[in-house]
C-alpha cells in the first residue's frame, strides 16, 4: 500500500488546480440509468470512487466511455449510456466498497420497476442508515423488503408522485428521490431537502435531461414527472471540498496559492472562517486566492451544519488549522456520530485536544512534532496530510487509498506549491 511521506514548516506558494466535484460526480453518473440515450459529463475527476461507480454501472450493463485515457485531460470527459441494462441488482462487493452506489437505486427503480441494491453496511464515520431512501422510495408507491443484505424494491406500474417531508436533512436520499421522481407519474415534492450545490449541479443536469423542476438550491423542491428523459451534455460543479482543503492547508503552512477551477461562493462558510482565523481570500477571474503572510491564526469555533453551513467534510481540516492557531477553538459534529478518529493521531503529532460528545476543545500549540500515523476515512486521511505540513520532521501517512477516493495527485498539486511531499510506492 502506498504511503505519503512529507517534512513540514514551508509556506505554499503557486497554483493549484481545482477538479469537478466526486459528491456531484457520482449521483450524476447515476442519472444516466435514467435514459436509454447518452449522457454525457465534462469536468470527470480522475478518483478512485468514480472508477468504482463506473464499473458498477458497467455491471449493470450501462457502456462507459472517456475521450481519452484516465489521467489524460481528454479523460475528463465520459460518455455513459443505459440504452441496454442486464442487470438491476448491484451486488456486496461494489457496494460495500463505496457507500455511494446506493443512488443507482432510485434510478433503477424508476425506470425498470425493479432494483435489488446490497445494504452498504457500517462505516468508518458512523452507522449512516438508508432509512430516509427507504421511507421515501415507499412513499412514491415502491414496495420495498430487506431481505438477506438486499434492499428489495419493486414498483411494476411504475412510482407515483407524493409528498416526503425528510425528518433529517440527506444529500443522499435527496439525490435518490430527486432522480426517482424525475420518472415517476405525477408531482413530487420534497420537504426539508438537501441544499448542497452537488444537489443544484444534479437539478441542473437532470432538467438538461428534460426533468421539470422548481425550487432548485432550496429545501422545498418540486419535481414534475415524466415518462421518459433524453440524453445531456453536463459540466461538473467544481469541488468545494478539495477547494476548501488546498485554502487549510495554505491557512496552515502561510504563504499564497491561486486556487482555479473553483468557486468561491461554493465555500462561503469555509471562507467565513479563514478569515476570522487570520486569512485573506479574495475572488479572481479564475476562482480564488488564499494567503497568510506573518500573522499568526487565530483560534475560532466550528459548528458542522448542513449546507450552507460548515461542511462535515472539512472539520478534520479545520480542526488542524486550529491545533496549531493562537487560543482555543471549539469543533462540534452535528451530521456523523463518530467522527473525530483523527484526534488520536493529531494527538501523536502532540496536538491538544479534549472530546466530549460531539464537540472537540482544541487548544492550539505552538507546533506539532512529525509521526507515522494512519487514517480510516478519506477526510481524517487528508487532514493528517495537513498536520504533517504542520509538524516539523518528518511524517509519514498510511493508508493512502483512502486519499486516492477524493484527491486527485494531492502530492503532486502541493508539491509544485512548495511542499516537502512525496508518494512512496509499495
Ligand atoms: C454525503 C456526502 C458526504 C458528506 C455527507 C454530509 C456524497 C457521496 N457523500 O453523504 O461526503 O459527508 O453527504 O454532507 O455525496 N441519515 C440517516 N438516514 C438516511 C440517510 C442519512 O439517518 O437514510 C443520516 C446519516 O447517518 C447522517 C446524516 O443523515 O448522520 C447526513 O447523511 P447524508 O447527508 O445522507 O450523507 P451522505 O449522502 O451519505
């Protein structure tokens, strides 16, 4: 397995480019099981979650087809067509691997009447259920057992509008029922949807596809069903996520990075907080610049919150930022149960810092020292990557596959900023 060995202590200065969304990528890859005609999707990034999506799809018979080789610019464009399916049922040993293969069950469901999707089973940060997928395939009439590992659904007169009020909100079962509704007879609407801009990305694609829908970007969206959608051209949402993750580790180690192929109103909340940290980030023609230059970060308290809240996915980040920033910070998860794994490991790298609960008090220091540490998720994972650019000596960061799910060549685009970094093959 390959590891990331990397020495801290130097500011960042250059460019990096920013790729198309992995959250948006792969329920729009989904979407294509909705038309027998093509899709197809500009902006892909070169991960190993979509690679997955993609042979799942495969497995359920969709043809898969990039412009050019994975890794090539011409790769970033993928052709999918569901013109013939074989199989509706999407099996352990893909899902298990990535949570995401789920939202090929709306899909299915919609368009064939039938979908047999394995349960994706635990996960690193939390027991994350597909109940409120479940409840809502229901309410538009799906008839749904889960039987032996399977989520068993069936609707053979096809689904039928209805109105689901989500008790909590989900980008994932928003995204089902988006995609459900899209094919179903009559109106859908969805209470208390999910508003993050991978949601707005798949309404925009999904209307390209001849979807009608009203309230796009809000929690109160409309779908008007019909009986078939065509094929589209769709460019990806740029990734707030890794976007967020270059501007922390720029936060962390000072200095000044352009980061293009972005956009900044996609982070406001992100942005938000580096400056009250200590940051400057102003918008450019080509996305965004984020720079410390002499002043010390200073500690600022993070609350996870749905979207346009602070992203759970950039509270590993954050919490970083604030091991080694003046003063204390409070960090409190409200979206996963058990995600503060990385507080051992910043631990080893001799951060401070209490968990109580949901909330973390992290208590900045005036250094952390380099380690070999592990992670189990993909953002822990890059948030380790941050602590080494932090720490002085050396550290090293097993388990990279987990950053090879959402980031692209991280070595190389902070490597070409200055970075200390480097992959070491096994
Ligand atoms: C998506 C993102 C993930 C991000 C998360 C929250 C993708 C591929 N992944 O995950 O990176 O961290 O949004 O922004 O886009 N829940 C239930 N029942 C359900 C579904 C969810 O209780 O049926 C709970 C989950 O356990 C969690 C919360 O709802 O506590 C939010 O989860 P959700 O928004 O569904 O996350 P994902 O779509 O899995």
């Amino acid at each position: 397995m390959d590891r990331i060995r990397l020495r801290g202590g130097r500011p960042l200065d250059g460019s990096i480019a920013i790729g198309g969304a992995k959250n948006a990528a792969l329920p729009l890859m989904a979407a294509s099981l909705l038309t027998p005609q093509t899709l197809t999707l500009g902006n892909v990034p070169h991960l190993a979650d979509i690679a997955t999506m993609a042979h799942l799809l495969q497995q359920h018979g969709v043809d898969v087809s990039m412009d050019g080789g994975n890794g090539t610019p011409e790769g970033r464009t993928i052709h999918l067509n569901a013109g013939t399916i074989t199989s509706t049922v999407a099996p352990y040993d893909l899902v298990r691997k990535m949570r995401a293969s789920v939202l090929v069950l709306g899909p299915l469901l919609a368009r064939f009447g039938e979908a047999e999707v394995s349960l994706p089973g635990g996960c690193a940060i939390g027991t994350r259920p597909v109940d409120l997928h479940i409840m809502g395939l229901k309410a538009l009439g799906a008839e749904i057992a889960v039987e032996g590992g399977y989520i068993k659904a069936t609707a053979k007169k096809g689904l039928k509008g209805a109105v689901i009020r989500f008790p909590m909100v989900s980008v994932g079962a928003t995204e089902n029922l988006l995609m459900a509704a899209a094919l179903a007879e009559g109106t859908t609407v969805l209470e208390n949807a999910a508003r993050e801009p991978e949601i707005t990305d798949l309404c925009d694609c999904l209307i390209a596809m001849g979807a009608e829908i009203e309230g796009v970007g809000s929690e109160h969206i409309t779908v008007h069903g019909k009986p078939s959608l065509q094929g589209a051209r769709h460019q990806i949402v740029p990734d707030r996520i890794e976007t967020g993750t270059y501007a922390a580790a720029v936060a962390i180690c000072g200095g000044r990075v352009e980061l293009t192929g972005t956009r900044i109103d996609l982070i406001e909340s992100v942005v938000d907080k580096l400056r009250e940290a200590g940051c400057s980030v102003d918008e450019t023609p080509r996305g965004m610049t984020i720079a410390r230059n002499g002043s010390r970060l200073r500690g600022v308290d993070f609350l996870t919150q749905p979207y346009p809240g602070f992203p759970t996915d950039m509270q590993a980040q954050a919490m970083v930022l604030m091991t080694v920033a003046d003063g204390a910070a409070m960090i409190t998860e409200t979206i996963f149960e058990n995600r503060f794994m990385h507080v051992p490991e910043l631990a080893r790298m001799g951060a401070n810092i209490v968990v109580h609960g949901s909330s973390a008090l992290v208590r900045g220091v005036p250094k952390l020292t380099g380690a070999p540490v592990m992670a189990t998720d993909l953002r822990a994972s890059v948030s380790l990557v941050l602590a080494g650019l932090a720490a002085e000596g050396e550290t090293t960061v097993n388990r990279v596959y987990h950053l090879d799910r959402g980031y692209e060549r991280l070595e190389e685009k902070l490597a070409a900023c200055g970075a200390v970094i480097e992959r070491l093959k096994d």
